[in-house]
C-alpha cells in the first residue's frame, strides 16, 4: 500500500503493457498531453508503444503543435495522472511491478 501511495507519472514508464493500456483508457486526452509535455522522453516512448501506429503519431503530433505551457499547468497534469495512477493501482486495475529490495 506504501508504495501505491508514491506512485508518480513517471512510474508510467515500468508498467506492463497491460497496465499502460488500462491508463490510457482512463486518463483524459489533454491532461495526458499536458503532463507529457513536462515529461522525459521514456515516459511517452513507454505509452506511444502500446498505441496504434496512428494514434502514437497523432499524440506526437498534438505535443508538438502544443506550445509552451505553464510550468503549474504540466506539473497539474501530472498530479492529476498520477492521481489516476494510484487510484487504478490501488483498485488492483494495474498490477504494478514490485521494487527490488536494495
């Protein structure tokens, strides 16, 4: 359970494909693009691979005609997924993979 409780966007990139299916049909199309716009490129590689070809171009292309954003609207958007994250993980929706002991 602690670990579901840090859980963040980032965390997006080690998830199984199942489970990064079952987030992208959760997470609202522009918070997903906003918070992707502030993120590393792992993150979206990690998502645009379990989209169709077409659908991975189209998100591509959507952050790229983008622009800038406010630093406070991507880090809401990645709240906000995050938030999404956790809940779906909490719900036993996404099977997260467990941390290896250090």
């Amino acid at each position: 359970r602690l670990r579901v409780r840090n859980l963040a966007f980032e965390d997006l990139a080690r998830l199984s494909e199942a489970g990064r299916k079952t987030f992208l049909r959760n997470i609202g199309a522009r918070t997903l693009l906003h918070a992707l716009k502030g993120s590393d490129g792992r993150v979206l590689d990690a998502l645009t691979a379990v989209m169709s070809p077409t659908a991975a171009r189209r998100m591509r292309d959507d952050l790229d005609t983008l622009g800038a954003l406010p630093v406070t609207a991507i880090q809401a958007a990645q709240d906000d997924a995050g938030a999404t994250l956790r809940r779906l993980a909490a719900e036993g929706a996404i099977p997260f993979p467990q941390e290896e002991a250090a």
